[in-house]
C-alpha cells in the first residue's frame, strides 16, 4: 500500500530549507525537518499522524555518521531527513553507494531524485498489506 499510495501523497519532492543557524546536536533540526518534509517520512511519505504523531518520526543521517567517511556531516542539514522510526532503522547505518542510481544499489536522497519517476508502483502492491 505504501508503494502504491506513493505519488498520492507526495505532491512534491521536499526542500531542504538553507538553515539560518548551525546547531551543535542535530536534533535541533527536527521541527525544521518536519516542516521542510511535510510531517512525511522522506523514504515512505507516511504522514506523522498515520504514524502515530511526531515522536514516532527521527533525524535519520543520509549519508550515516557513524561512517568515518561521513563523520563530518553529522550536523550538515543538507545530509539529514526527516524519517519515520521504521524506515529510519530498516536504513540503520547501511550505505551501499555513492551513486546509488548508476550502481543500482542504495538509499536515494529525496530532495535530490524525484521518487515518482523512479519508483514502480501497481495496484498489485495492495495485495501485500492484506
């Protein structure tokens, strides 16, 4: 259902604002992150109130902090998302590519690719939640 109800919900891909201060704990961007991702999950686009409200949406790390590669980024705004707990964990620290379209493999930035266009969607996807 999720698959199918994709372009149904997004009306756009999200926009990452350009933050008027750095924070030093990235946690401080998850009132910001939600406006700028509509209170959606950036990889599912489940709305914070299907998902039983904000507290049960993250700060996910795009490119993953715990990575020495990306250690830098741990408080870039540019590299955080705004994600609902179950895709934040089925993501958990797993980074596949750098170029995820060209590799076929790997998580995509959805202020960067518009998911509609890349993702297949059927009604077939409804039978999987029934």
């Amino acid at each position: 259902m999720l698959l199918k109800s994709w372009s149904m919900r997004r009306n756009q891909k999200p926009r990452r604002r350009v933050p008027l201060r750095r924070y030093k704990d990235y946690g401080d961007y998850k009132k910001w992150l939600r406006e700028d991702f509509g209170y959606r999950c950036g990889y599912c686009s489940i709305h914070e109130n299907e998902h039983g409200g904000h507290w049960h949406f993250q700060v996910d790390h795009y490119k993953p902090k715990s990575s020495p590669k990306f250690q830098h980024l741990e408080t870039e705004y540019s590299n955080l998302l705004y994600s609902c707990d179950h895709c934040n964990n089925m993501k958990s620290d797993i980074w596949e590519s750098d170029d995820p379209i060209a590799d076929g493999i790997g998580w995509l930035d959805p202020c960067e690719h518009d998911l509609d266009c890349l993702l297949y969607t059927s009604d077939a996807a409804d039978d999987l939640t029934r």
